[in-house]
C-alpha cells in the first residue's frame, strides 16, 4: 500500500550567482539604456537632496567613453550626489530600501546596468564617498564579481578619491565596439567612429533629461576620446525639444488625474512640430 505519511522536504533553491547575472543582464536594447540606469540613479539621489545646502549648480553627472585599446572603451559615470549610504541594500536585488524616488523605487535597475554592460561579472566597480566617509578620510569601493553574501567592500584612504566633488559615486565598466555601437542602433546611417555616436547620446540625454536639465535638477556632461584623438573632448549636453509650427484645438489642456499612486497635474498640448536637424526625435516624419 502507498505511504500515508506526510513528508516535508526543504529545498535549496539559492541561485548560482552566474546564471542570475546572465539573466538579469538581458533588459536592455542599446547602451543608452544602460547608462540611463545609473543617470536615473544620480538624478533621483538630487531630487532627494534637493533642500540639502548643497548649491543645485553642484548637481552634476558625467559621462565618459574612453577608448584604451583598439575597440575596448573605459566607460564612467560619475555623479556629485551625496553618495550611496547604504551599500547592503542597493547591492541587494529587489531590495526596495536604497531607493530615494520613483526613479529607482523597484531595486533592480543598477544591478541590470551592471549585468548588461559586463555580463562576463569580471570587470565593473563602483567607488561612492558619502559625507560620513569625508569626516573619516575615506571612500569606498565594490569591485566584480558580483557575489550573494560575501560581497567584498574596501575601504581606502581618501587620498586616492578620484571624484571632482568630495562627495559622490563614480560607475566604470568596460565594453567593446559592438555594444557602443548601439547607441545609433535602428538609425540609417554609417554610425562607426565615437565622434557620430556620441552625437546620438548627447541628443538621447537631452531628450530624456530635458526636464531636469531646465529645472536645474542636475547638468550632464559626455566626456570622451578615441585612440586617434590627442585629448578628450567635452559636450555640456543641452535640451532637445519640439519646435512648433502650429496648435490644433483644444490647444493647452490641463487634467488632475490619479494613475495609482496619487493625484498628478497632467498638462497637454495639440501640435505640430517643423522638422528638425536631429538624428532620432522630433523628425516630423509621421
């Protein structure tokens, strides 16, 4: 006869850190994406700090591509923020604690950066130095691999602080020509040496930042050079927004709306934008 008696059995049911790595990595369609990640971060950090007596014209966020051999580039993110207080819990996947705003609420985004841009877990860091750790003389850095449980975290002397502010958090990964290259992904065009792509980006981040460069939430700053090139270059990135020929009726419209999260004020407008010069937004070609 069969056995009536009821069993329980425990599961291990860890991931293998790889696997996961692997497969959080896969959420991103181009580069942009990926350091929208991290940017979204840095301006979430200000928008929390905003009454902070911290001067808004300090808020900056740079970009750097830097090609160090023939097709492999040094990229960096760096941000003047306040730094990252609480290191457990934004290395911890889906932990909701570390976010400051809706713009990294879920737990998840920088970990899929990271994952995306060096999905072999093997060359990325982050060094952040809140103002605890300038009383203290120090920073702190998290290097690859990405680990559960035994993360490693250094704590060095301040002196070796790369950062143009005391405080703040500096992203750097490394990636190959491929992966630049789909910052123009889906654009016609011969989109091959840095020059053009970064033309891209710089238009990319003043379409999705445009608001927060206006509103003098932060600035943003692409800072870049190519093996050819005798010395980096540097573009302050400025908004990008439509050039209106003509409203149609109703014209201006404003709506107060709750879409699950509390009432928001939603303004609108009707029109017609006059062709632009830009390489993706605003073409007036539909």
């Amino acid at each position: 006869m069969p056995s009536t008696r009821n069993k329980t059995i425990t599961l291990n049911n860890d991931p293998d850190v790889n696997e996961l790595w692997e497969g959080i990595g896969g959420n991103f369609d181009n580069l942009t994406q990926i350091l929208n990640e991290f940017i979204d971060n840095a301006s979430s950090n200000f928008k929390a700090s905003y009454y902070l007596e911290k001067p808004r014209t300090l808020n900056k966020i740079f970009v750097r591509i830097i090609e160090k051999k023939k097709g492999l580039y040094k990229v960096e993110i760096e941000d003047t923020g306040t730094g990252i207080t609480n290191l457990e819990a934004a290395l911890s996947i889906g932990n909701k604690s570390a976010g400051q705003t809706t713009l990294n609420e879920h737990g998840f985004g920088m970990k899929n950066a990271l994952a995306a841009a060096n999905p072999g877990n093997d060359k990325w860091s982050i060094k952040t130095r809140t103002v605890d750790d300038v009383k203290n003389d120090e920073y702190t850095e998290i290097q690859a691999p990405y680990e559960f449980n035994q993360q490693i975290i250094k704590v060095t002397g301040s002196t070796a602080w790369e950062g143009v502010h005391q405080t703040g958090t500096i992203v750097t990964f490394y990636i190959t020509d491929d992966l630049l290259r789909t910052i123009a992904k889906g654009l016609k065009g011969n989109y091959k040496n840095l020059d053009s792509l970064v033309e891209v980006l710089e238009e990319d981040l003043g379409y999705t930042y445009r608001t927060y460069i206006q509103e003098g939430i932060c600035s943003l700053t692409i800072e870049y050079k190519a093996l050819h090139m005798p010395h980096i270059v540097t573009k302050n990135v400025s908004i990008v927004e439509p050039s209106i020929e003509t409203l149609f009726g109703p014209k201006h419209g404003n709506e107060k709306l709750d879409l699950g999260d509390g009432e928001v004020e939603i303004d609108y407008e009707f029109l017609k934008v006059k062709r632009s010069n830009h390489k993706k937004h605003y073409l007036a070609n539909m």
